[in-house]
C-alpha cells in the first residue's frame, strides 16, 4: 500500500473516519481507525505523544480541510485537548482567511462571522490563548497575518471589556480578522516589495482602509461603528501621522487603536521578504519607543498580557 500522511489537527476529530488510518513507527504499520470508526478525541493525547501524523492510502480521494472546516463547530464541542482544539481552529481559520480574500463576497462575509464565533468561544477554555500564541507562525502572509490580529486583538479587547457580550464580541472579532481586506487587490510586487516603496505605490497602500471599509459596506449591507473603526483607524496613530486621515488621539476609536498595537506587533515578530522576524520581547521594545504611534494604555496592558506566552 501507498501511503500519504495528514497531519494530526487536519483530521475531524469527533466524526467517522472517512478512510482507513495508519500509525507508522519504526517502519512498523499499524491500524488505528477503520474507516467509519469515529475519531476518537479521547486518543489524541496518546497519539501526540508517538507521532504528529497518521496515514492513509494514497489513491484515496479525501479533502481532510474541507472535512475539518464543514465540521469546525463541532470539532470543538468535543473532549478534544485543548492545544489540539487550538491547533485545529487556527489552521481552518487560516484556510478560511485565504478564501475569503481571493474572492470576498456575502459567503466569505458569513464565513468570517462563524469562524470568529468558534474562536472566541474557544478562548474561553483554559490555556486557549497561550496555545494560539504557540502556534503564531514566523512567516507573514496576509491571510496569517490577519489571523494573528484577530487573537491579539481579542486577547486585549476581552481584557478592556470582558468577554460575555458573544454578539458584540463577534463583530468585532469579524473586523479584527478583515482588517486589512482593502489590500486584497493590492499587487505582491507591491506588498512584498524589498526596497522602499515609491510616491505611487506608498499612495495604493495608503488606500486600503478606506477600499477594506468600502468593502465590507457593500458586501454585510452595514457595519457598526466599532468595526469601521478597526477597518479604517488600524493605521492612524495617536500623534496625527498615520493614515488614511491624519487622526488624532482622541479621534481614533478605542478599536481601532486596538487593532494598531496587534497589527505592528505581528509585523515585526513575522519574517517578511525585507526583513527578518524579531523576538517578542524586541518588539514590544520597538513598540515601547514608538512615541505617539500607539495609545499608551492600551501598548502597556497588551504587553502585560502576551509576556507570559512570550518567548
């Protein structure tokens, strides 16, 4: 028999196995789950501790991330591990991310609303968010990226309002997350450019708070005014020099300043085309010294909190 490996939090935990699954070790071949077997979640800690993957026949055609997404919600209903629940959630959001900036429409809109609910109900079991923090990739893609500023964010947001208004947390999750969806038209030759950027493409870049907004207006029909001001505020700084507006201190929303302190630090603890990733604590150096870009509160209780999941 062929073999082809899938990955432990690809699998759908919780559901029947759509195919037989191999463990091998030592070039030993076992059989875990029979096809139609239900995927134990209770077995995942056993398995961890031998292999990261298991096995399948090659020839068989099965979509292991389509199986995982259809079935995310209940996934993470089950007994699963917590790191494994964690591990599952953040790649099919980061899937689910990719899709949606392809091609952005009232779908992809309902997408990002059911993917958010499931992660925030996932932060509410312990050890949740330093198991998100562990699993922050080093590479920067957009669609990680905007992963990335979604857990920030809400790790920071539930500590300034708390964590039991699911509605209003999903929207802002949903903002958050689609940030930065005015850059999906935008060129890679200008979004990983290595030199710096001239008049021409420094003005393309500038736009897309306001192309993100525009957006989401016309795909969701409206948008709160908390998430208008993650779309359109996630660049301005506290001093007037950011853009697309030039605002001010008091004329940035609270969100909106959120959203600037998780998305510069995921830019500088991320390995870009330009530049290498710095460690966590170098960041948070920068971002100390960054006068007047960030609300200083805001910088300080973000810190406090991503220490202890801080390398």
């Amino acid at each position: 028999m062929r073999l082809r490996p899938v990955a432990l939090p690809n699998l759908p935990w919780g559901t029947p196995a759509p195919v037989d699954l191999y463990m091998l070790q030592e070039k030993e071949l076992s059989l875990l789950f029979r096809s139609q077997q239900s995927l134990s979640p209770e077995s995942y800690g056993e398995i961890c501790k031998q292999s990261d993957r298991l096995y399948y026949d090659r020839d068989a055609q099965v979509n292991w991330q389509s199986l995982v997404d259809s079935n995310l919600t209940s996934i993470l209903q089950t007994p699963l591990a917590t790191e494994a629940k964690a591990a599952v959630a953040y790649g099919s959001a980061a899937r689910k991310t990719q899709e949606i900036f392809q091609e952005f429409n009232e779908a992809g809109y309902a997408q990002a609303e059911d993917t958010v609910l499931a992660l925030n109900n996932l932060m509410d079991e312990p050890n949740a968010l330093e198991s998100f923090f562990q699993l922050t990739i080093h590479d920067y893609y957009t669609y990680t990226h905007s992963v990335h500023v979604y857990l920030y964010s809400m790790l920071l947001t539930r500590a300034v309002i708390g964590g039991d208004n699911t509605a209003f947390l999903k929207d802002l999750g949903v903002g958050y997350l689609l940030h930065d969806i005015g850059k999906k038209d935008i060129s890679t030759d200008i979004l990983n450019k290595k030199g710096k950027l001239n008049d021409e493409e420094w003005a393309i870049i500038k736009k897309h708070p306001l192309v993100g907004y525009d957006l989401l207006v016309k795909i969701s029909g409206k948008i709160s005014e908390e998430v208008a001001q993650i779309v359109l505020q996630h660049h301005e700084k506290c001093d007037g020099n950011g853009y697309p507006r030039n605002l001010k201190e008091s004329e940035i929303g609270r969100y909106g300043k959120i959203c600037a302190v998780a998305d510069v630090y995921d830019a500088l603890t991320t390995r870009r085309s330009y530049k290498e990733a710095l460690s966590k604590m170098a960041a948070f150096t920068i971002m100390q010294d960054s006068k007047g870009h960030f609300d200083h509160q805001l910088l300080a209780r973000f810190i406090r909190l991503a220490v202890p999941f801080a390398e």
